[in-house]
C-alpha cells in the first residue's frame, strides 16, 4: 500500500527578535496506512512544528509532503478535509455544549446539518460520552474535555488524525482512558494515528513505530522493541535507557508524569 503520508527534507525557520530559529531542520519520514506513529521528543525538538506543518496551519520553509493522498503545498485545502487535528490546546468553545460543538464541527468538515447532526450521535456513542451532549463543555473534567477534543477530530471519517501530546497535563486514570481511545479509533475504523509524545512509558505502550526527533532532527526511527536492541543493548531495556543511549543526555525531569524525557 502506498503511505498515507511522506515528508522530505520538510523544514521550518522561525525568524524572531534574536534571531533565527531552525524548529525543523528536514525531516524524512513515511507513515503506513492505519500505523500507530509516535514523533517522540524532548520539548522544543521541533514536534509541534512538524505538526503544525503536516496539517496546513504553518507553511514548510522548504522540503515537500504528500498527507492523505494530497501535496501539502499545492493543495493545502484538500489535505485540510482529508485529516483531523487535535493541537495541545483544547479548541472547543467553553461556553456551548458537547452537541453543539460537534455538531457545529461537522458542519466545518462540509457535512449536511443532518448528517452531523447524526454523526455527533455516532461519535458520542462510540466513544462512550452520549450522557456528556448536553452538557457545557466548561463543566467538563480534564479528561473528558481531551476526548470530546479528540471526537472534534473524527466528524468526516479522516484517513489520518494527527493528536499534538494528546495527555500531557492529564491524570493516570485518563491517560489510561485516552490510550484505550486511541486504540479504539485504529482497532474499529482502521484510521492511522500519528502523534507526539515527551512521555516514554507513553510512547512505547501505544506507538507500532517511532520517530524520535531532538533538536529538529530526525535522531533514530524504528518499533520501540527494535529501539531498544539497537540502542538500549537489548529488547528488554527500558525506552528511557535506549533514550539516553541515542541522545546521550538524561530524562528531565517533568512534574506531571513519572517517566519522562
Ligand atoms: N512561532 C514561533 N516563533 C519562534 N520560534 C518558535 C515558534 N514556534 C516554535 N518555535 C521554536 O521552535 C522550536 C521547536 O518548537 P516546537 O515545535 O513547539 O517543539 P516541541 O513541540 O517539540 O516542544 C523551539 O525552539 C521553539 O522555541
Ligand atoms: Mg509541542
């Protein structure tokens, strides 16, 4: 099957105040329809901007992409309805209703106001918040707003959703509740998953590949099994020690979850 994305030498230069700076410095990667691919970084390696690059909201300095069977460049509005993107921060609109957010959502993905209308029911019932409709999306918890936020995604069906640290900022408990979701929306609907972790224990328990980047490259690329023979010194070494053995620098420390880079 041909890959459902492809980036080369996909580059991205921020010029500020001080200077520049290179967020991405050309990446090449391929993603396999309905594979599980986690970008695996520490903070400021360039995840986000990869991110925002592949889903149209910032244009690439150079390099090329193909998303969801679309050139990014020559025609970013095609691969715009042909994904879904959940960024770090939530979208939804605090003062409106669960429904009203998702349905109002569908009408952005060109569905008919019945069809997403219907498709909101869908969407609730599979991934099991139909009793949370009617509710404001202020009055929802941490975790239940990350999985309304990544519902907001799924409105057209898209091949590929692209989730930006889907549960940073959350407790073990929804964490837990967001990998069961992720791995639902593969499992049931076949959609490939690409998204960006700084967490390790994250990374491994839910990605089939990982691309670990830092410093806007692309640093070492394989199965988390395959990472750690190559780098860890063996199959059963810990995805934090195969981290420090290929970046040669340690984890840091992060308040909000035990392992991390
Ligand atoms: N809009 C911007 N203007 C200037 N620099 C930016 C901008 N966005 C990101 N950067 C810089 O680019 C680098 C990569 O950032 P980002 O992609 O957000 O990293 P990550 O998501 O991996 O934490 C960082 O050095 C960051 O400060
Ligand atoms: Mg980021």
């Amino acid at each position: 099957m041909d890959p459902i994305l492809t980036t080369r030498g996909l580059a991205r230069t921020f010029r500020t105040k001080r200077g520049t700076v290179e967020a991405v410095r050309g990446i090449d990667m391929d993603v396999e329809p309905g594979e599980i691919l986690g970008l695996l970084g520490p903070n400021g390696a360039g995840k986000s901007t990869t991110l925002k690059m592949l889903t149209t909201l910032l244009r690439p300095t150079r390099g090329a992409a193909t998303v969801a069977g679309h050139d990014l460049i020559r025609e970013p509005a095609r691969v715009r309805l042909g994904i879904g993107y959940v960024g770090q921060a939530s979208g939804v609109d605090p003062t409106e209703t669960v429904r009203n957010e998702l349905t109002r959502q569908g009408r952005f993905y060109r569905l008919t106001r019945a069809e997403a209308a219907t498709r909101t029911a869908e969407l609730a019932a599979e991934l099991d918040f139909a009793d949370l409709l009617d509710r404001t999306c202020s009055e929802l918890s941490g975790g239940q707003k990350r999985r309304l936020d990544v519902a907001m995604a799924l409105p057209h069906r898209p091949a590929i959703v692209f989730l930006d640290e889907p549960t940073t900022g959350l407790d073990p408990a929804s964490r837990a509740d967001l990998w069961d979701l992720i791995r639902r929306i593969r499992a049931e609907w076949g959609t490939t998953v690409f998204l960006t972790t700084h967490y390790l224990d994250e990374a491994d328990a839910l990605s089939d590949r990982l691309i670990i980047v830092d410093d806007g490259r692309v640093v070492a690329e394989g199965a988390p099994a395959e990472l750690k023979a190559a780098h860890g010194g063996s199959p059963d070494a810990t995805l934090q020690d195969t981290f420090i053995a290929i970046t040669g620098r340690g984890p840091k420390r992060d308040d909000l979850a035990p392992v991390a880079l």
